[in-house]
C-alpha cells in the first residue's frame, strides 16, 4: 500500500525502525517510540522500567556504550540509595541505644529515689513506735513526796547511783519536813551567802558539782534536789543511807 508523507508522494524501499527507552528518574517507568519514516503520525507504546535499550539498524556499538552507561547509573544510585539507608539506619539504631541507656538511667534513678523514701519512711516508722513503746513503759510518778523519791531512785539505779526510799524519806524528812521549797537562812551556809535549798537541803555549789544529767538545773526541782544530793552523798558517804545528821 503506498504511503504518503507531508512533503510529496514516494515508495519506502526501506523501513527504520528505532526503538527508545529512557529513564527520566531512577525506578521512573520507561517509554518506547517506535518511528517509521514517512508515516504521518507515531505511536508511543509504554513498556516496564527495564535496562534502556536502543535498537537501531546501524550503531549497535553506540547502543551498548549507552546501555552499559545508563546500567552503571543505575547500579551507582542503587549502591548510594543503599548507602544512604545503612547510615540512616544506623543513626536509628545509635538514637534508640542512647534513649534505652537514659532511660534505664532514670528508671534507676527512680527506682533509687524510691527506695530511699521507703528507706526513711521505715525509719520514721521504727523510731515513732519505739518512742511510742517507750512512752508506754514509763512510769507516771505521782507529784507528791512518794512519786518524788520513787522517781529518784529509778534515775538513781539508772546511773548507778546507791541508796534507798528508807535512807530518802528519813533524810528528807529531817532536812526539809518534806517541803521542795524549804531554804536554810540561818546556818552557816547562810551566813556564808550560799544557803541550803529544796528537799535535801543542797548548797548551790554542790548541786552544780553533783548534778545528775537528765534532771532540771533548778535546784528546787524535787527529782534534781534529791538525786543530786544522793550522788554527793555517795560520794563523801558511800550512801544516802549512810547519812543520819546534818552532811
């Protein structure tokens, strides 16, 4: 059938084909044009992304440099793309240790910080039951001359201190009739500017020297008057009990 161009009428006695494929972008698809001299239009024909191919009667040598260009291409984008994926994920994979590692660091930290809350919470505990069996074991003297020396003798045994409620009474009982306010402004003492005090009749200086730890510093105190002038009396007597007159 006889074919006619645009520029006149005339028998194709050869026919070219050219088949051209191309990759605009890598993994891009790539187009195929078949051309044929003289026809009055082209058809183009879509084709799978495979190696670029040109076929064409004449320059096969040309056609294989651009297929071995355009595949080594390929390969170096592939290998780059490669490259590109192994770096981002081993700077993933470098993020995720460092917020494992500080996370473990902070539930150490936690788990510490816990502990040492319990840790004194339980102190707390133990130091508020112990005060509280301890205040449910104290005794509760009576305020009166009985309570007084029984108290007396109890910080007495404490700090290993002799004597007993026979040789107390007896002496308290001669030296003040038992009055915590009694004072002595007469004797010698007196005279002197240090006049006996409180239930044992205790000079100032004396109940400063023999002052027993844990008591009141006021010399009018009954427990501190009388345990402190038990210690002196052990001291010079050996024991209160010892001690039947003036001291």
């Amino acid at each position: 059938m006889p074919q006619h161009s645009i520029f006149g009428h005339s028998r194709l006695t050869k026919t070219h084909k050219y088949s051209i494929a191309g990759a605009a972008t890598l993994g891009a698809a790539a187009l195929a044009f078949t051309l044929v001299p003289g026809s009055s239009h082209a058809e183009a024909e879509t084709v799978s992304a495979a190696p670029v191919a040109f076929q064409v009667a004449a320059g096969a040598p040309q056609i294989k440099d651009v297929h071995a260009s355009v595949t080594n291409q390929l390969a170096t984008a592939d290998q780059q793309a490669k490259d590109a994926a192994a770096k981002l994920k081993a700077a993933q994979d470098k993020a995720a240790a460092a917020a494992k590692v500080k996370a473990e660091a902070a539930a150490a930290a936690k788990a510490k910080a816990q502990a040492a809350a319990k840790a004194k919470a339980e102190k707390a505990r133990q130091v508020k039951e112990a005060a509280s069996r301890a205040a449910a074991r104290k005794p509760v003297y009576a305020n009166n001359l009985d309570g007084w020396i029984r108290e007396s003798l109890a910080i007495m045994k404490a700090k290993g201190i002799p004597g007993s409620y026979e040789g107390l009474h007896r002496n308290i009982i001669r030296e003040s009739s038992g009055n915590p306010n009694a004072i002595n402004n007469w004797d010698i003492n007196a005279i002197n500017g240090i006049p006996s005090k409180g239930l044992l009749q205790v000079i100032p200086p004396t109940f400063a020297t023999y002052h027993v730890a844990g008591t009141s510093w006021n010399i009018y105190d009954p427990v501190a008057n009388i345990t402190a002038a038990a210690n002196y009396a052990a001291d010079k007597y050996g024991s209160m009990d010892n001690v039947n007159s003036a001291y």
